[in-house]
C-alpha cells in the first residue's frame, strides 16, 4: 500500500524562487517514488484569511497552476487540485473543531506571527486555520507531511486532532509525520536580514516567471552589505548545478577577492538559464489544459473525500 503525501501552495501571488525552492522543487522530486501517492493543492480557503482582491483570485489561481505544471508537476503522477472545489473539507475542518482544545491553537507561533503583520485584520479564521489544515492532510487519510521547520507545530496539531477524534469515534484517521525537507533560506534582495517575501515588492523578490533581463536587474539592485553578498553567493550555490562556479566565486569571497559586479552578473544568468524551460512550457499551457487538469484532479480528491466523511458521518452518529 502506498503512503500518502498531502501538500499545499497559497494562490497569493506571483511564485517566488523561495517558494520554488522551498516546497515545489521537492514535490517535483517527490513524484519520481513510487511509493508515494501524492496530493497537491491550491490551499484558495486558506488565502481568504489575510486581506486580498476578489477580483483577482481566480486569475491568481490559475496562475499558480500553470505554474506548477510548467516547473514538473505531472498530473500523470500526482493530484492537483483547488481546495474549495472539495467542500468536504470544509465539513471534516467542523468534526475536527468540536475535538480541538482552544489551549493547542492558542499555542500556535504563526497565528501570533501573522496576526502581528495583519493587525487590522486579525479573524477567526486566522486563528483556526491549522485546524482546516488537520482536515487537508487527513481527509486522504495522508501519513507524510512534507514540511519546512516553520509547519512542523502545524503536523503535530495533525497528529493530536487525529488522535483525539480516534479516541472519541473510532479508529479512522492515521497520525501524519511531518517529513522534514532542507528549506533553504532564502533573503530578500531588498533587505538582507528577512526572508524573501512578496510583501516586501516586487524589488525584494526574484519570481520565477521573471524574464532575463528583469531578473539581472533586480540582482544587480540588491544589497550588497556583508549580509547581502552572503546571501547572493548562497544562492549561486543553490543554482549552480555543477558546483563549479560556487567553488570559483566562494574561493575568490574567502580570499576577498570577490568583486560584486561578477557575483551578481553570474547569480543572474544562473537563476535565468534555471528557469528557461519553465518560461517557454507556461506559454505553452493553455486555459483549456488548467481546467482539464483540475477537473481531473477534482474528480479523483472529491472520490476520496467523499468516501471519508461518509465514515465520518457514521461514526460521529449523524448518519
């Protein structure tokens, strides 16, 4: 029997080279084990909690698809879907929040975190947003987790409304492990002490659909502080496919011999020479190929949802 891997990706905006590395890069690398069945969505329930544009959310939505299935993702091999066209895990998050004591969400550090950036906007759903994420993960009855650091508290949650909602109704859930996946940092151009970040402009972010030329001028505007240049040849490393360049540049850094202009020029046609082929497939992928690949995917999640709140409904005593 196959495990089960469930992960996701806000349509919040334009992809960052943070993002990608962070999580996408290693779903891609996911798919070539066979021993995974694995679940990618597009977490649109989860955007709604910080402010945005209405207007704009399918067209973000979209976006982030083509995205994804330019970089690698293969609808063959995984599924990808949107969030709210499963309803069921809106009703499982319901079941979960009558299990959940109000001390394991208070002791959430990205609700503290996200509420101190969006202080005029500080709802509910902020607050029990982990707990529709328990409901992501385990509505496909998921086992594997891939997580960075930061989602680790989130995992455990999992772990704990799955057990509590066994005790309570009925072995019926798993209890997921967060894989723990090599997240690299990576900074703003902007400023050299915080993460990447879209909230910082589009001036401190290198995206992935970025065309040559943008990307060798944002590189060329970035910090260059002792903090800045470290962060720059960081990402040489994490480009340079060969190892080469890296060793050359490192070896000229450690000698203080590295001149700025050749750092940032290298790093830019290393990131722009990474995502050539992404740029040309995304053209490539039409409106038609979106909705085909999220109905497939639809389809194949909603199967499988449906089936587990049917088991749900009966253990809870509602059926």
């Amino acid at each position: 029997m196959k495990k089960v891997i469930v992960s996701g990706i806000q349509p919040t905006g334009e992809m960052h080279i943070g993002n990608y590395l962070g999580a996408v890069k290693n779903w891609v690398d996911l798919q070539n084990d066979a021993q995974y069945d694995r679940f990618f969505f597009i977490p649109d329930w989860h955007s709604m909690t910080i402010d945005y544009e209405p207007a704009t959310k399918q067209r973000l939505i979209k976006n982030l698809v083509r995205d994804l299935l330019a970089l690698g993702i293969d609808p063959k091999k995984s599924t990808l879907f949107v969030q709210s066209h499963i309803p069921e895990h809106l009703e499982l998050c319901w079941n979960f929040l009558t299990v959940t004591p109000m001390s394991e969400l208070e002791k959430m550090t990205q609700f503290k975190d996200k509420a101190a950036k969006h202080v005029e906007n500080v709802n509910v759903g902020l607050f029990t947003y982990p707990v529709l994420m328990a409901a992501d993960i385990l509505m496909y009855k998921s086992m594997i987790v891939p997580a960075g650091e930061d989602q680790v508290q989130h995992v455990e949650l999992a772990r704990v409304i799955a057990k509590k909602f066994n005790n309570k109704f009925g072995t019926t859930f798993p209890e997921p492990k967060a894989m723990l996946t090599e997240v690299p940092r990576v900074m703003s151009l902007t400023e050299s002490n915080k993460k990447m970040s879209k909230s910082g402009g589009d001036k401190s972010c290198v995206f992935v659909a970025d065309s040559p030329d943008i990307i060798a001028t944002k590189i060329r505007k970035a910090v260059t502080d002792e903090q800045g240049v470290q962060n720059l040849l960081e990402l040489v490393k994490l480009f340079d496919v060969s190892t080469l360049t890296y060793a050359h540049l490192k070896k000229d850094f450690d000698a203080g011999a590295l001149k700025n202009v050749e750092l940032k020029d290298t790093l830019a046609e290393l990131i722009a020479a990474a995502f050539a082929d992404f740029r040309n497939r995304k053209e490539e992928i039409s409106d038609a190929e979106v909705a085909a690949v999220l109905e497939t995917g639809r389809a194949r999640a909603r199967a499988i949802a449906q089936q587990t709140m049917e088991e749900v409904r009966i253990k809870t005593g509602l059926r």
